[in-house]
C-alpha cells in the first residue's frame, strides 16, 4: 500500500475555510502524479496558508516560499524530487518579485495561491489579489485595480498557469501543474467564512473567470563546471620569525572609512601569521563604505583563540575623528593608547601622542601608528610587518611607510 501524502493531522482552519479542500486535492494530484511523500518538498509561506506542515507526510520547509523554493528546487540534482510551494495571496503580493523571478528563469517547481481575497490571519484586509468586485461590494473606498497573478506569472514566462475556482477542477490542474516541467503556477480560489466569502457563489462572483496559459520553454538547468578551489590561489602564509614577545595582545585600530585601517590591521594580522602566531582580524565599517568611520580588531595569541571578539583590548590605536567618536567608550586607564597628534585631548593624559598622518599621511596613518607601536614595543619584529607589507600590489609605497614610521618611533 502506497504511503499516503497527508499525516492524518487534524486542519487548523476554521470551519468552512477554502484550504482544507485545497490541501486534499493537493494531496490527491501529488498522489495521482505517482509522487511518494519523500519525493516532494513542500515550502508553505506566511498566513494561513502556512499552517499547512503538519498535514503533509513530505519534506516541509517554512518561510519566504517562493524564494526557498526556487532556491532548493535550484539545488536538487534528483529529477524525480518535486518542489511545491504553498502561499496565499497575501503572501504572493508581498513577495511578487520572487515569485516573478522564478517564473522568469522557470525553476522547475509548482506554486499554489490559495486566493481568498484577504489577509485572513490579521484581520481581513484587502490584498494584492482582492478584486474590484469584491472591494465594490464590501464598501471598501480602494479603487486601485488588483495585480492577476496569472496573467503577471504567465508574461514572466511560466511554462504553465491556470485559475480556478470550482473545486472539482482543483485536481485536474494541480495534477497538470506537477507533470509540466519547469515552472507552474495554480491559482485556487478559497473561501474564508470569517471575513471573504462564506459561500461558493459569492465567491463565484468576485473572482475573475477561470484561465489556462501555457508557454513551450525548456526547464530551467544548472550546469555544473568545476572549478580550481578559492585555497588553491591563496597567499599561504608560514612561519618565517620566530622572536617575539606576544603571550595575548588585543590590538583595536580605528580610523576614517577608505583610509587603510583594514589594510594595516590585514598586514599586523598577517605579521603575526608570519611570527608563528594564531591570528584573527574582525572588521567593522558602515555601509557607506567610504565614509564615517572604519575600525578593525586584531588578536596576536600563541594559544589557539577560540573567540574573535575583543572585550578588553590590549592596545588601541586611534588615527582620525571618525574613529575616536566610534571607539572613545571602550578607552579606559588600562590599555596601551597611542594617538595621532591631532587627538590631544587632557581625559588622555597618558596615551602617546605622534604625528602619524603628518608622517604618512590620511592613508598610511593606520599602518603608521601601528608599526610606531611594534618599534616601541617589541611586540612583533618590523620584519615581519615588513614581509607582510612585501605581499601588498602597493608594497614599494607601504614599506616606505613603515621604515619612516620606525624612524618615527627610534628619534
């Protein structure tokens, strides 16, 4: 005996909701498709049309349906697995362009609106899909015309769409939908006692008439190429020095977004690689990317480092406005400061104070401060900031940078 499509869990939907019929003539066309329970996976969307999981015995997948969908239909190398996704209309207008981009590429999936003209699960309001008709009629001052999902779905380049609204036609056309490669879209009409239509005729009045659109396209095919590993063409670091005096140092370097300061944090990081160290760098930065301000947190360990974040940093090295005004609240008396000279501020008293950007100007300030740093302290040795530099397309001028800066830290 064939398993059957649906769990046996009772419907959650209120009584006389248009779904409960909707989800058996679903089962029944996956059924007649010849479809076993883990040959489909059902994706269901927001509202109720997503309560739909625990009925079906198949793979069940929940959130923005049209998108999931053609994602892991996308992904699926089994021809004989089938995506269906499950959305109403309120989730179908919300998510339109998803649901025209998979049309567009025709992923091979079916999607099923269970249109009852409304947001039943907030209320009652009108969506995308409720008709003129049906506003007209319920005295609702929105004149706006309604989206057809068919004919959208359909111009987009669906292989297969149908309306409609009997439901003794309900099986015919899902089980049509589920045999047509590439992407199908079924629009079901449902009734919603509680604030659509309570009864078949009513709802018969408000919808559009039924339509059938096929298109004659090929299915949308991945083709797979392989392709040399991202780690093949990295710059693979060793360890090339040995002396160092770093037990834990937590560097926090902040600065002007667009002035180097991942840069020089990427280069200490990569000293530190070099020096024999477990290393970590984390960024952050605005959206803007080339304004505001850019900071970077750095850990040099010779333990393994199992958390990236930095609490309580060691050192912080401050070059520009934009990244005083960012970090200024995680200074405290403890950490070693070092500041550009234009920082001079007397709740500062103990930081070091030197003219990085007037040594190496806005871009180089970073990598300034930071070499000035490890001259001082014996930290990492300047040749393995220098070597880390020797990698960079601008090596020539970040070299330059970093012997001034020595000679900066040495006078």
């Amino acid at each position: 005996m064939e398993q059957p499509m649906l769990t046996g869990v009772k419907m959650p939907f209120c009584p006389g909701c248009g779904h409960g019929p909707s989800v058996k003539n679903i089962s029944k066309a996956q059924e007649q498709s010849g479809f076993s329970p883990l040959d489909v996976i059902l994706v269901s969307d927001i509202g109720c049309s997503g309560l739909v999981d625990p009925l079906f015995a198949t793979h069940t997948v929940h959130g923005r349906s049209s998108a999931l969908g053609m994602g892991i239909s996308m992904g699926l190398s089994d021809p004989r697995k089938k995506v269906v996704v499950i959305q109403g209309d309120g989730g179908a207008t919300i998510g339109l362009q998803h649901l025209l981009e998979a049309a567009r590429r025709n992923v091979n999936m079916t999607l099923i609106v269970l249109n009852n003209l409304i947001y039943g699960m907030t209320g009652g309001q009108v969506s995308g899909l409720s008709t003129s008709t049906f506003k007209a009629d319920r005295n609702i001052e929105d004149h706006t015309p309604p989206f057809d999902i068919c004919q959208l779905a359909h111009q987009a380049g669906a292989s297969f769409v149908a309306r409609v609204t009997s439901p003794k036609h309900f099986t015919e056309r899902l089980t049509e939908a589920f045999g047509k490669p590439g992407f199908s879209l079924v629009e079901i009409s449902s009734l919603c006692q509680p604030y659509g239509a309570g009864k078949m005729h009513d709802l018969e009045c408000w919808v559009e008439d039924d339509m059938l659109f096929r298109n004659s396209r090929e299915k949308f095919e991945i083709h797979t190429h392989k392709t040399a590993s991202l780690f093949s063409e990295s710059d693979i670091m060793y360890p090339e020095f040995n002396e160092n005096a770093v037990n834990r140092t937590g560097v926090l370097i902040a600065g002007s977004a667009g002035d180097g300061v991942q840069s020089a944090a990427r280069m200490l990081a990569g000293a530190g690689i070099l020096s024999g160290l477990y290393t970590t760098m984390k960024s952050d930065y605005p959206i803007t990317v080339g304004t505001g301000y850019s900071v970077a947190e750095v850990i040099l360990s010779r333990d393994k480092i199992h958390y990236s974040g930095l609490e309580s940093p060691d050192v912080i090295i401050i070059v520009t406005e934009d990244g005083m005004l960012k970090v200024k609240d995680r200074i405290g008396n403890d950490p070693t400061l070092i500041l550009d000279s234009k920082l001079r501020d007397e709740s500062h008293m103990h930081a070091t104070y030197t003219d990085f950007i007037k040594t190496a100007g806005k871009k180089g300030a970073a990598l300034c401060a930071i070499s000035y740093w490890l001259e001082q302290s014996g930290t990492l040795k300047i040749d393995a900031l220098l070597a880390a530099a020797d990698r960079h397309r601008y090596a020539g001028k970040l070299k330059a940078i970093i012997s001034n800066s020595v000679n900066l830290a040495q006078a």
